[in-house]
C-alpha cells in the first residue's frame, strides 16, 4: 500500500478525505496530523480524532501540530465550517487519546525511519506543518515520495480574498517554501474542487447508507452546502480535501500540466495567490502537477463507494 502522512485542519471536507483514506486498501495512513487553519489547533486536533474514531481505525495515531502559521497571526474560517469547524451533526468527545509526540516531530521521524521516496504528504490545510518539519530537517525533504495537496486556484481565483485560496492564504511563507523545496507536487486547486459539487442524490445515498459514516457525510455536506449556495449560488457542497487521496487512488480522474507556481508572500492585494504559470510564459522550470478538471460523476461514485465500507 502507498504510505501516506495526513496534515489537516478539519473541515467537514477535511472529515470526508479522512474518511475516504481509511477506507481504502490501497493507502496507509501512517498517522494525521492537524494544524491550526480552519478553526484553531485545540479544535483541529480533537475533529481529527473524533473522525478517526467515527471510522473504527483507531489503530491510526493523531498527532497536533503547530497551532499558529509561521509569522502571521491565523485566520480561520468559521463562517464555512461553523464554531466547532465541524459543525453538521453532533460526534462524541473522544476517546482516542492525542499522542504525546509533536505532529511536525512525527512528520520528520517517519520521513527518516522510512525508506527514502516511499512516504506521500498530504496536506489540506496550511502548508505551516510541512514547511515547519523542512526547516527541523531539511535532510527530509530528498526523502519524500511527493506532497499531494489541496490549495490555490488559478482560473478560480480566490475563496478568501479576491486572489487567494484559504489553505495558502493562511501561511503563505509556509507556502513558499513547500513550493520552493523541490519536491514533486500534484496541486488541487479551486479549479477542480469548485467542480467537485454535492448534489441532493448524492448526498441522500450517503445519508441512506447503512452505518454511521454515510449519515455523518450527509449531515457535514448539508451544512457546508448551506454555507456555499448563499455565497456563491452553487447547488452542492464542494469536496476540496478528497481530491487530493481520489487523486492517489485513480489519477485519471484528474487533468492538469506540469507547470511553475510561485507563491506571492508581499502581494498588495494577492497575498497567498498562486501564481501558475499555465500558459508556460515564465521560462521558469516546472515544479508542481497542478490540476484543473476532475471527472466528477467517477468522484463521487468513487467516494460513495468507499465510504459505504466504512462502519
Ligand atoms: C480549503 O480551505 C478549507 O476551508 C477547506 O477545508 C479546504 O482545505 C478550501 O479552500
Ligand atoms: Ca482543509
């Protein structure tokens, strides 16, 4: 199975990848890791561990990483995810414990204590774990296999400024120096994830379905929904964060190119824009699969399907 680390801000979209990652053979989740973004780390932390115990893998260690972006002060989102950041249905409090070991030192050790190129990050929330563990031990970053994740828009523009998208935004000098390190990057921008729709059939399945990880996508998509039809008049819920492990699961889903994207650290109105070089006009060498079109009905059958192996 591909081995894959879980950085994370949970999200009821966030809930949804956990959910698709454990339900598939195909992936190890060696552990999650939640960082501050959509709603603070003491909450992030706690989402993650109730979604891991909700999918009965409570042999799946979560760790809490940093709680506050690199140099900036964190913006979150509650106003999209709700107070709790995962607002929708009720879960228990937790039993799973939080384990005791720093999530950016648990980034680093398992990079190092895996055979080089055979650990995937995948991050879907703010990049500030990530940079934070390349910074610890920069000796990690020939070691990772490649970071699959969700964040940036091109021909979307932006979902928190007019420019940028939220996971970017947040810690956009985390941002650039992922972006900057040379690691293979696959990118799932709002140009997909704005594709990647709920629609009422769909969520109706999963609420259908027989054991407790249907009902509770139904219930995260419908809150999320109600947020997104207000704002922007789409009829579904997008599905951001499951892209990016659809897209270790079946990569023809997805078209892109390989292109260059920068991040803009000291934009006067683009902070945390991605600058993608679609076109290839920059001459800059290409250091990221940045995707643009999903093949949505698959996803979602996709997504149905696994999750409906779940408990
Ligand atoms: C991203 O921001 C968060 O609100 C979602 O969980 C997703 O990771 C979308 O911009
Ligand atoms: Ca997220």
């Amino acid at each position: 199975a591909q081995k894959i680390i879980i950085d994370t801000d949970p999200g009821q979209d966030d809930a949804v990848a956990i959910l698709l990652a454990l339900a598939s053979p195909e992936l190890q989740v060696l552990g999650i890791v939640a960082v501050a973004g959509n709603v603070p780390l003491a909450l992030t932390e706690v989402n993650a561990r109730k979604v891991v115990e909700l999918s009965g893998r409570t042999d799946v260690p979560v760790f809490a990483g940093r709680d506050r972006p690199l140099s900036r002060e964190l913006v979150t989102a509650e106003h999209v995810h709700g107070k709790t950041g995962l607002d929708g249905i009720e879960l228990p409090a937790p039993t799973l414990p939080l384990q005791a070991q720093d999530g950016v030192d648990f980034i680093v050790e398992t990079l190092r204590t895996h055979d080089a190129g055979t650990v995937t990050l995948v991050p879907i929330g703010p990049l500030t774990n990530i940079a934070e563990a390349f910074r610890r031990a920069p000796d990690i970053i020939e070691r990772v296999q490649q970071i699959v994740l969700m964040g940036g828009a091109y021909f979307e523009v932006g979902n928190i400024t007019p420019a940028a998208e939220f996971n970017i935004y947040v810690d956009p000098e985390a941002a650039a120096e992922v972006f900057a390190a040379g690691v293979p990057l696959v990118v799932m921008p709002l140009d997909v994830t704005h594709k990647a729709l709920t629609d009422r059939a769909w969520v109706e399945a999963m609420r259908a379905l027989p054991g407790r990880c249907g009902p509770a996508v139904a219930g995260w998509t419908d809150f999320f929904e109600r947020f997104d039809t207000a704002k922007y008049g789409s009829l579904g819920a997008p599905l951001h964060d499951p892209c990016t492990i659809a897209w270790l699961l079946d990569p023809d889903l997805f078209q892109g190119r390989h292109i260059n994207v920068e991040i803009e650290i000291e934009g006067r109105w683009t902070t945390g824009m991605t600058i993608a070089d679609w076109w290839r006009v920059s001459g800059r060498t290409p250091n990221a699969l940045f995707l643009k079109d999903v093949d949505r009905d698959a996803l979602f059958d996709m997504i149905h399907d696994r999750i409906a192996r779940l408990p």
